[in-house]
C-alpha cells in the first residue's frame, strides 16, 4: 500500500458499521444498505473497517442487536482498531447509552452521520442555519445520552454533589435543555425571515416556468444541470455535493426556462432535515415540472425511485408533472437491461451527463410537457387598460394583434398557471375572453 495513503487512512476515524435484516428483508438489499452507509461514512470522513449484519425480525429495546451481538461487536471493534460503530438505524437514547457502556466507544446512528455531513457541507449563511436547526431538533431528546454526568440536583447539606454542582433547583440538564429550546426558537425566526427573502426573489421570476432536478444523492443532477445549461454547478461523485438550490435559465426553442437543482434526497432523510430545508425545497414545491434523475447503473434503483416519491409526499409535490430521467447509460454495458428500462418506465428519458448522450431528447420531452399546459384565447383588452397587454406579451406567445380605435385584439398561446391571474387582470378592465380554448388567431 502507498505510504501517504496508508497515512491517510490511519488519520481517518476507523468505523466497524452495523445493520439487521428480519424474514421480510431480502439480505442482498439489507448489504445494499450497508453499502450505502459505508459510503455516508467516507463522505463524513471516515473509514469503514467492518460491517456487520445480524439476522433479527426487529431490533433489541435495549442493544438494538442484543447483548451477545453487542458483545461480538465490541470484540470486532478491539481487533480492527476501531474507534466508532455506527448503525444503520436511528437509535434511542437507552440504546446508544448501552452500546457505549459495552463496547466504550464512540457511537452513531443513522441520523446523527447524515446531520454531520450536511454540517460540514454547508456553506451558505441559509444551509448552515437549517444544518443547525436539524441537529438541535435531533439532540434535545437525546440530552440523557450527552449530558447525563450534568444530571444533577440542587446541592446542599448532606448532598455528595460537591462545589460547583450546586444551583437554584433544577437539573443541568433542564437549564441545557431550556437554552436549546430558545436557540431553536431564534434559528426558527432567521429561517422565516430567509424565507421571506427567497418568496420575494422567486416572485421576481414568477412569469417564468420553472423545472426542478429531484432525485436520490448521486444520481448526477448537478452534472445534468452543467449539462444542460452549459454552466458550471459544483458536481462531485458523493453524497450530498450540493446542499442549496441553485437556479438557472436556458432556452428551449423560444420558451425560456428557469432549471433548479436541489438536495438530494436519501433513505431515511432525517425527518428534522426535511423539515428545516423546506423553505429551500420550496424549488420543487412551486415548479412547474419535475425532472426525477435516476443512476441507472445502481442496484437499488427502484427503491431509490420510491425514496424520492415518498419524500416529494411529505414535501406535497407527489402530483406534479414529472420525466423520468435514467442518468449514467454509459456504465450499463447491457442493451438489454437499457431496452427493459424503456419498457417498464415508458415516456422515460435516457441520458448520460458527463457523455452528453441523450440531452437533445430531454429538451424535446420537456418542451411536450410545457406545450400540453398551453391554451389558445383570442382576448379582447380596452386600450385604456394597455398593461394588460404587457402583460400578455410578458407571459404569452401572442400569434396575432390587432386594434381599432377602443380596443386590442390578441389570439395568444398561455400557459395554464397564468390564466388566474389574466381573468383577473381582464375583469378589472373590462376586456373579455372573445373565443373559446380553441382559438388559433386565424
């Protein structure tokens, strides 16, 4: 082994990983799953030197794995020269404890690593805010576990507290517990006002539509969006490369188009993360359309898929328009499983980011979707009211205009979403609708 790699992974923390799988579980997906973790530990930082998987319908109220596992754990750990078990679960409280005090080390659940890598991911005043929020959210349950030398009660006479133990009659931990609590309440009252900021900017690009890249971490949205959009957006072959949303426009025929790549989603998603990146994920939830990359390459495909609809269900965006996008077509070396994939996920796109292969069609899918929310109107608009026809022209395709000497005569092309606002925008200055849906400007 090279020196200097050799170096490098001794500096790394070494992590003995530990998972389960019951009757129900298939065994190869349950080392999918572990596979997966060992890759959140070397995003975080660390090295996996030992994976563990124990058959159990579910886990031990008090271990997780069981007291005889636990022990086969610890002895697995002193052997490898590990430092920290990590488990592919959310703990409890009691179980973390117990699996301290047994193998006296240093131990992490699912949740808690995934926390530490969006912490040291984030890099903007807004992401490292929701970071913070999410952890404090995931630790006040868990002061016991943290803190439980701190749980002591007022001193006094005949007390064994000591100097310094005592107080004005609550726990250390209630007083830790208390300034956590208002620490939460101020990140709150930042994110409604970061919220603020973003409803304004997005308001300022309302009148265009709006495509979200959605997908599990690592499918490659963002070398899809350097693809499309011919810009460059941090990619990187890891987990959660990119934490904020970024927006960018392009064109599709004379349609301009804003593109928005947004974290990815995992198994699993820490439900504190979800809920502090909602303002963030507000991307998907206003878009117009939804394209779902998908690494076609990976095993787990199909359960990454209802990963990320199941998160678009919490987050209320299940119903949107969606393309399906296989990303990474040149690691398939297999025309068959490619053709299988057409097949059972018809309409889907094909494409790899890094090679350019299959852009063009992603562009002709997405322009099919935006022309089916197109409607026809011939509108009738008083010249006293001529905003109404900036307007028009602002958000519509106008195929014809006329005038005579009271009024504007438009046939126009509108997208559904700006209909609302131009029935209102017509009944404030007494135009109307001339013609039905099927109008073309003849």
């Amino acid at each position: 082994m090279n020196s200097d790699l050799k170096t490098n992974i001794e500096e790394k923390e070494r992590a003995v990983l530990v998972g389960i799988y019951g009757d129900t579980t298939d065994k190869n997906l349950a080392e999918e799953h572990l596979a997966e973790l060992e890759l959140l530990t070397d995003t975080a930082g660390g090295v996996t030197v030992e994976k563990i998987l124990q058959h159990r319908n579910r886990p031990d109220v008090s271990t997780y794995v069981g007291k005889g596992k636990l022990q086969e754990v610890r002895q697995k750990m002193k052997a490898v020269s590990a430092d920290l078990v990590i488990f592919d679960d959310d703990l409890s409280p009691t179980q973390v404890r117990n699996i301290e005090r047994t193998t006296k080390s240093k131990v992490l659940d699912r949740s808690g690593l995934i926390l530490d890598i969006f912490a040291s991911r984030a890099k903007t005043s807004a992401a490292k805010t929701q970071v913070e929020l999410a952890q404090l959210q995931y630790l006040l349950p868990r002061l016991t576990r943290f803190w439980t030398h701190l749980s002591r009660q007022k001193g006094g006479v005949g007390t064994k507290g000591g100097i310094g133990t005592k107080g004005p009659g609550e726990t250390q931990i209630e007083t830790d517990r208390r300034l956590i609590g208002r620490r939460i309440a101020s990140l709150k009252e930042k994110l409604q006002k970061l919220d603020q900021q973003r409803k304004v900017q997005r308001q300022g690009r309302s009148d265009l539509l709006r495509v979200a890249l959605v997908g599990y971490t690592n499918a490659g949205k963002s070398s899809l969006m350097n693809a499309i959009t011919e810009t460059s957006v941090l990619a990187e072959d890891r987990l959660f490369a990119t934490l904020d949303s970024t927006v960018r426009r392009y064109s599709i025929g004379q349609e301009s188009v804003l593109l928005s790549d947004t974290v990815g989603f995992i198994r699993k998603l820490p439900h504190n993360l979800v809920e502090s990146f909602k303002s963030t994920l507000d991307e998907i939830r206003e878009a117009d359309l939804l394209l779902h990359v998908v690494d076609v390459s990976s095993p787990m495909k199909k359960e990454y898929i209802q990963t990320v609809y199941a998160t678009l269900k919490e987050l209320g965006a299940d119903k949107k328009p969606e393309i399906l996008v296989f990303n990474k077509v040149d690691l398939v070396s297999s025309p068959e499983d490619l053709a299988a994939i057409r097949k059972e996920y018809p309409g889907s796109v094909l494409v790899s980011a890094t090679r350019g292969i299959g852009l063009e069609e992603i562009s002709e899918e997405i322009k099919k979707k935006v022309e089916s929310n197109y409607i026809n109107r011939k509108i009738v608009v008083p010249l006293s009211h001529y905003h109404v026809v900036s307007y028009l022209h602002d958000v519509a395709q106008v195929l014809k205009e006329t005038y005579d000497d009271e009024s504007a005569r438009l046939a126009v092309k509108i997208h559904k979403k700006y209909v609302g606002r131009l029935e209102e925008l017509l009944q404030n200055s007494n135009g109307s609708v001339a013609t039905s849906a099927d109008a073309k400007g003849e």
